[in-house]
C-alpha cells in the first residue's frame, strides 16, 4: 500500500511540475558580420546610463543607452531600450558601453534582443572595420527616417 501511495504523489507532483509552460529564446547569439548587420536599421555605439526619472510623485531609476556614435541608420542622444521581450531581452548594464544593433520603435524606444549582435564593447578596437566604412557611406547619403533624441 505504501509504494502505490508513493507512486501516486510522484505521479501527482510530476503532473503539478510540468503543467506550466516554458518560455526560452529560440536562438543563437549572431556573429558581427556583414550579413548580420543588414538585418538592422540601426547599429551604434552607446553608454549606459541609469539617471533617476521624476514622474508624478514617485522617483523611478530607469536605463538609458546615450548614443556615441553611429554606424547605421540615425540614432541620437538618449534612447530608451525596450525590457518587454521576456527572456529574450538584452539587458544592459549601467557604466558598460555596447555595441547595439537595434530596432527602434516609435522615435526613443530600441529593441534588441539575445539574438541580435549586440555586445559590451571592451575599447574601439572591437568595432569591425566593414561598420566604420558602413558609416562613411552612410555620411555620403543621408537617411530619411531618424531616430530623434528624448527631450531633456
């Protein structure tokens, strides 16, 4: 009698256990390449800052990556970065500077994810050379849709 009770609280547990569904990224992290760099209308290079926001009555810390220097597309000042993506986001640390490849929606908010190139940047010498000549021709021939600094 005991080991078919046993047995039915393992089964039972194991059922409570596994009911719930998992979400994980579906994915690889992306090399910085050519390739990979044509998939975003974005490439920049941006430090993290986490400055404290007042709004209403109560006092929020919040991230903002201030854009340094572009690579692709017309990223500028302060952009927010985008934490809705569950785990798939990439989350940045404040006082590290990225490499971001992005998209940005509406006119402050980036999205990048896990699967997207981006990574810390340690000194310039990371930044590939096929991104500096896509700025140099990018400086030739202006973009329509820029991407516009939040107001301060």
């Amino acid at each position: 009698m005991r080991f078919f009770h046993l047995l039915f609280m393992m089964i039972l547990t194991g059922y409570f256990l596994s009911a719930a569904p998992a979400y994980a990224c579906k994915c690889m992290r992306a090399d910085v390449t050519a390739e990979s760099a044509a998939n975003y209308p974005y490439i920049f290079k941006a430090s993290v800052h986490k400055p404290v926001a007042h709004i209403g009555e109560k006092y929020i810390q919040t991230t903002v990556l201030r854009v340094q220097e572009n690579f692709k597309g017309d990223a500028s000042g302060d952009l927010l970065p985008l934490h809705n993506k569950g785990s798939c986001a990439f989350q940045f640390e404040e006082g590290k500077t990225y490499l971001v490849f992005a998209k940005i929606d509406g006119e402050i908010h980036v999205s990048a994810s896990l699967c997207s190139p981006t990574r810390v940047l340690e000194n310039d010498t990371d930044i590939p050379d096929f991104l500096r000549e896509l700025n140099n021709a990018q400086e030739s021939t202006p973009e329509k849709n820029a991407a516009q600094p939040m107001e301060k």
